[in-house]
C-alpha cells in the first residue's frame, strides 16, 4: 500500500513474504580479459591453459548446479508450507514500511488479517504525520 505523508513523502507500506529481503550484488568482470594476449604462440598457449582451467571448474560447478536445482525444487515445495504456516498464525508476517530505498520501520505481525489491520494502521498514522515507529530505534 502507498500512501503520501503529510511532508509529501510516499511511503510503501507492505508485508514481505519471506524473512529475508532480497540483496542485489555487484559483479565485477572486468579484472580479466581473455580476448587479449593470443596473437602469440605463448598467448596460445596461456588460451589452451585457461580453456583447460575452465572445463575442470565446469566439472566442478556442475554438481554444485544440480544440488542447487535440487535444493530450489525443496524449495518450490516448501514455501507454499510456509505460506500456510503464515498464514494460520504459526509464523508471523514481516510489514515493512519504506520510503524509496529507505527503511523506515519493521514489525512482526502474526495472522493475515491482523497484519493487513497493521498496515492500514501504519499508513493511516503516516497520512496524519504521525511515525508510528518514532520510539523504534532504526
């Protein structure tokens, strides 16, 4: 739910279905350069050398791919559990309130329809100018 506080601020007020929030990492790739360096028979051979090294850390990354896959078909199994689970008041709901990337506030609220009476609480406090985490150390 996005609501607009009263120094004119859009606040997203939401639940997050999982624990965790998603990161995103940056990758940087360009420490190393292979298109450089085969005009040589000694930069041949570093090429030979490094599509060797390649297959052996494919055959290595390999299984590690399928125990992954494997690990996200438990995955795609159990999180309607856990859907389930949050939703019959064994796990609660994670509301999170942010303004852009910001966070402003996090609260564990269990059962779905106490968590969506807390969300429009905290989007009713924020439309009136009021922070319904001030005393919540961020």
């Amino acid at each position: 739910m996005r609501v607009s506080a009263l120094d004119g601020r859009a606040i997203d007020v939401r639940r997050r279905w999982m624990p965790w929030k998603p990161q995103l990492h940056d990758v940087d790739a360009g420490f190393v350069d292979l298109t450089d360096g085969a005009d040589d028979p000694i930069g041949f051979v570093v090429m030979i050398v490094l599509g060797l090294v390649a297959s052996l850390v494919l055959a290595i990354i390999l299984p590690f791919a399928v125990l992954a896959s494997e690990l996200l078909l438990v995955l795609v199994l159990l999180v309607p559990l856990i859907v389930l689970a949050r939703i019959f008041w064994m796990l609660p709901w994670v509301i999170e309130v942010s303004n852009g990337d910001t966070v402003l506030g996090i609260q564990k609220v269990r059962g779905w329809r106490d968590s969506s009476e807390r969300i429009r609480e905290i989007a009713a406090a924020y439309e009136r100018g009021q922070d319904p985490f001030g005393s919540v150390p961020r």
